[in-house]
C-alpha cells in the first residue's frame, strides 16, 4: 500500500486498547479538577463564560508560576500546559469525552481561549507522537516571534495533503506554496507572488468585482422574502458570489453563478470546497490513523481535492491555449502562465487560492456583516460615509477614503476571526516568558483569545472600530489580530480579498438596511466558520418593505 512509504510511521506504533484504558482512570482523575470547557453553541461575545468580567485579564493563573524573566531562561519542559501525555496521540486527550475541553475539535476555538484561562500567556501541549506545541497569548510574544522568521519561514504542513500530493507527482511537482517549507517555498513564493503583491494590477479588477457585487445586489432584492425581507439562501449565494470573483482572477472566466441558475460545475466546486476544509479539520486535529491506512476522512479529503482539481483544470487548460505574449501580462492567469513555471505548479497554485479564497471570503463577510447588523449604530455611520464616497460606478481611490470601513472590518477580524492564530517554527532558540522554546518547536500565536482579553483591548467584547481609527486614543496592537498573517509568509492574496470585502460591504449597506434574528453561532472547520442556519434581513433603504 501507498501509506506504507510515509517516513513518519518510522519505530511509531499503534497504542493498545488495554494501555489507552489504563490511563483512563488517572486521566479522569487529574482532570477532575479542571473547570468544565465553555459554552460552545454560541460565539464566546455573547456565551455567559466570556462576559466581560469572565475575560478580565488577571495575574492569577490556576496552573501557572510566577515568569520573571531571568538570565537562566527555564527549559521547555516547565511550561505549564495539559498532562499525562499518550503515546501516539500525546496530549489531544483533553478534547475527548473524558477530557477537559469535551466540547470537541469543531470548538477548538473556544478552547484556545479556555486554555488561556487555565495555564496563562504560555502554554504547551503535545500534539501527535508527543511532539510539543507551544502556545503564547501576548501581542509583544507575537511580535518577538515573527519578527525573529528569516526570509523563508517555516510553519506546520498539512501532513495529509502534504502526503497526497506527493503521492501524485503526476498532477503536482511540490505540495504547494502552503505546505511547502524553505528553499522550496521561497522558489513558488518568488514565482507566483508577485502579480498578487501589485497594487496596480489588483485594481484593475476592481471593475468586474463591483459589477459582481451589484449582480449580487440583485439578486438579493429579487430572492429575498418581500413580507419579512428574509433571504434564506444568503450563505449559498454568498459562496457563489465569492466563487465568481475568485475565478474571474485566477481562471479569467465569469461562471455565472448569480443569474439565478448557477451552472452544476459551480455547484459541485462549492461542495468540494466545504468538504475539503472539513477533511483538513479532520486529519489534521482528529487521531493520525490516516497515517497507516486510507481512513473515511482521509478518503473524503482526498475525493474534495481531485474534484476541484478537475474542474479547475479544465478552465486552466483552456485559457493555456490563448495565453497572451509573456510580455504583455494583463491578468494574474497570464503572468503565471507565462512565468515560466511547471504547469503543475501553476495548477496546484491556482486550486490552491481558489480553495482559500471561496471559503474565507465567504465567512468573513458572514462575520463582517454579523456584526453590523448587530450594532446598528456602526452600521448607520458606516452607511453615512459610504453615501458620501462611494458613487454608481466605483473608482479605485474611493478604497482609499473609506477609513471606517477600514475600522469595522479590522474589528470583526478582533472579534470574529476567520483564522484564530497563526504558527511559526524558527530555526534559533528564542526566549519567551522566561522560558526558552528550542529551534524547531512549533510556536503558535494566538491571536484570536488574545483579541479578546480587556490587558490588551478595553472592553474586549464591544464592536468598537473608533478603536483602530487613525489617531485613535486607545492603543493597539499591531501584531493582533493578525488576520492575513505577517511578514514573508503573508497571505499572498490580501489585496485581492481586502477589495472584494469592501466593495461587497460597500455595494450591500448602499442599498440596503441589514439585520439579522437570534445569534450567530460559530464552529472549528479547520478555520472558524458560521455554524447552523442564518436568518439574514434586507430591507431596501429608506423603505418600510
């Protein structure tokens, strides 16, 4: 069998039944006197655990000694964190049924910030094979720890993809800009980057983008419920709309996906999309079985991938066919088909960025206009300076006069993260809270629990975005949240994806008046996503209908 050739499997074996039950006991033991996981049916803004006096940052932590920084830094092994760790599984007990944050892995969101709580600004657990993950809850720690990247970051790989690709030379010469680590990364980064990173070329899309946005509009007012304003189907429509500017940049190609009858590819690249993040959840934080046989998530993982490879190859191999002159590069799609790349790196990029784009899009702007129709306030002054800037025909140095809208979504990014934290391994020693983290250990920031402590943001649990206005008294972090990430390893993608969020806020508060029934309940799909049903109220401007 395939699995057969993974290096990992190298002396590892599988626990016994009897050995994993002869834990059971001390394990139920040392974690009675843990405090049960947090509410995690709904967001941590408005679950009763984490009102504001539940997130007050204090100097008592249950499991943690004082951290006086000193010239003898302590070792890695007396960072606070969970305990006993497993053989083969190491400390991911503590999301089981008998463990303290039993919630499960479609919460682990909510357990960053219980952690927090139980073992302080640093922590350490072992992931799988017992390999140590350190967790740090401190903007000033964050920036320590990327600014100490070199040129070539190194972060975790997906494992389970990571695996596939290679398995599959045929379709992929490296497992991607993503996964891939060093020379190698910094090889597709300096290849497939640069049309992303131009400024210019990005806003030459901000015409077919808003013309995207406005279809969006329509279809919305022709959908919607015109007794209640309701539009059930807000969440599916979304995606499609998000799909379509995705592929308008990365396959120069309109789906059509917002006429009303989307067309069954577009449909099928959805579903593949929302299965493959949740393949990614499931091999990456479930037991690492994949690893010695084809397990039903490792299986689903990979039939989400080869369907949106398919489909997207077709339209890649089309436009090949008419690629302009490598000296007249008027699309991303052309400056990558002309960069001289392995068509299979091509390939394997764009999948890639259409996977990310679709699906994070989508979800922050499910965040971003939560959060407005739940402060209509905000909504109100934000509508007040779109009136004011943004005309029919959108110019692209109206995205450069728009300052509150700046601020909402640098405040939804605080409060409702698309991506909790962001990991680091550096290849130095590095010392943080007086302890001192060897080369090679994961670092992982955390960035969404640390948002949402008053230390570092007063009032954490209030939709504030005067607080990130230029000239603003409260001070703030630069280095949380840390959405898109930070410095070489920065989502290659921001810009694209900064304009299609405004332009989509921008277009929707113009024409309409958005509110929103119950609350928005939130679960861990690899990234944070919106979980349950959405009930998403348009009423037109300046109209009772």
């Amino acid at each position: 069998m395939m699995f057969q050739n993974n290096l990992l499997l190298t002396n590892c074996q599988l626990p016994s039944s009897s050995m994993i039950r002869s834990f059971v006991k001390h394990l139920v033991h040392s974690t009675r006197s843990s405090s049960s996981a947090p509410n995690a049916t709904r967001h941590p803004a408005t679950a009763p655990e984490f009102s504001a006096a539940a997130t007050t940052t204090t100097t008592i932590y249950p499991h943690h000694d004082q951290m006086e920084t000193s010239s003898d830094p302590r070792p890695l092994q007396e960072i606070p964190g969970p305990s006993p760790s497993l053989p083969f599984i190491g400390t991911n007990w503590i999301y089981s049924p008998i463990g303290p944050y039993s919630d499960g892995k479609d919460k682990m969101h909510i357990a960053y910030q219980k952690k927090f709580q139980d073992y302080g600004p640093i922590l350490k657990e072992e992931f799988q094979w017992g390999k140590p993950l350190v967790q740090i809850y401190d903007p000033r720690d964050f920036e320590i720890v990327l600014r100490a990247q070199g040129k070539a970051p190194l972060r975790p790989a997906n494992e389970a993809v990571r695996f596939y690709r290679q398995s599959r030379p045929d379709r992929y010469k490296s497992v991607g800009l993503i996964n891939s680590q060093g020379e190698e990364w910094y090889r597709l980064r300096k290849s497939i980057t640069p049309a992303l990173l131009k400024p210019s070329l990005i806003r030459t899309y901000l015409k077919n983008q808003d013309t995207i946005c406005k279809d969006f509009v329509q279809l919305i007012r022709k959908s919607r419920d015109c007794r209640t304003g309701e539009f059930a189907e807000f969440e599916k429509s979304l995606f499609l709309m998000t799909l379509e500017s995705t592929c308008m940049l990365f396959l120069d190609h309109r789906m059509g996906c917002l006429d009303g009858h989307p067309p069954p590819q577009a449909l099928d690249l959805i579903d593949a999309v929302n299965a493959l993040f949740q393949g990614y959840q499931e091999t990456y934080f479930g037991w690492p079985l994949w690893k010695f046989y084809a397990t039903p998530a490792y299986k689903r993982y990979v039939a989400a991938e080869e369907a949106i490879y398919e489909i997207c190859s077709e339209y890649i191999e089309v436009k090949s066919q008419t690629s302009c002159d490598s000296a007249k590069n008027t699309s991303v799609l052309d400056s990558l088909l002309n960069s001289g790349l392995d068509k299979r790196d091509i390939k394997m990029s764009i999948i890639d960025f259409i996977m990310g784009g679709i699906h994070t899009s989508a979800n922050v702007i499910m965040f971003f206009l939560y959060q407005l129709a739940k402060n209509p306030a905000v909504q109100r002054r934000l509508q007040e300076e779109i009136d004011q800037v943004v005309q029919d025909k959108m110019a692209p140095e109206t995205l450069d006069v728009i300052p509150y809208l700046r601020s909402t979504l640098k405040e939804t990014f605080r409060l409702m993260p698309v991506i909790p934290n962001n990991v680091r391994i550096l290849e130095t020693d590095i010392v943080i809270k007086g302890y001192l983290v060897p080369a090679g250990t994961p670092i992982c920031c955390q960035t969404y629990a640390t948002s949402l402590q008053s230390e570092f943001f007063p009032d954490p649990l209030k939709f504030k975005p005067e607080r990130w206005l230029p000239g603003a008294r409260e001070p703030v972090s630069a280095f949380c949240p840390l959405p898109f990430g930070w410095g070489p390893r920065m989502c290659a993608g921001r810009r694209f994806a900064e304009q299609e969020i405004f332009i989509t806020i921008a277009r929707l508060l113009q024409a309409f008046d958005v509110t929103y029934e119950g609350e928005m309940q939130t679960r861990h799909s690899f990234i944070i996503v919106p979980a349950g049903e959405h009930h998403f109220v348009f009423r037109p401007r300046n109209s009772n209908t």
